[in-house]
C-alpha cells in the first residue's frame, strides 16, 4: 500500500492510502506501485488517477509540478486546474 498526499497552493487534495498513482510525467505518464524505486520528477499538465481501496480510481487534472516517492510515500505538489465551480466559490468569497 501506498502512502499518497497531492497538495496544491489551495489546499491539500488528497492524504491518504492507495494501491496506485498514474502521474504525467515530462518525458511520459508512469505509474507508480507499492515498493517503487525512489523518484522525484517534474510533471506536466494531465491527468493524476489514484486507485483507492474498496472505494475505486479518482482523478484530478493539473497543470503541472512534481512528485517524489520515497519508501512508499508518493508526495505531489501541484497546480491544479481551476474548474468553474471553485472560480464561483472563490468570487462568492470576496
């Protein structure tokens, strides 16, 4: 199992257990298992798919940043795409 925390300047996204993480790589999406080598690498704007037990996969689009994996902690840090709804929320706000 896997250890995953995605993190955008907003907020955290994600913090939790997972079985695996397909990230956008700069040179290729790679996904990354239990006991992966350690990594740490640039991504581009895509697709983030982790697959949560029991509950199913879950995706988040970004526009780019990094992950590291260390001893079965995948770690992102991310920006992610704004969608129309958080751009309301956001204005509501002000």
């Amino acid at each position: 199992m896997l250890r995953l925390r995605i993190v955008s300047p907003e907020k955290v996204e994600f913090d939790g257990e997972v079985e695996s993480v397909l990230v956008p790589g700069t040179l290729g999406s790679f996904e990354i298992l239990n006991d992966h080598a350690p990594i740490i690498s640039s991504l581009e704007k895509g697709l983030v798919e982790y697959a949560i037990p029991r509950e199913g996969k879950r995706q988040l689009v970004i526009l780019g940043g990094f992950v590291e994996v260390q001893k079965n902690v995948v770690s992102l840090c991310v920006e992610k795409e704004i969608t129309e709804d958080e751009e309301e929320k956001d204005e509501d706000q002000d």
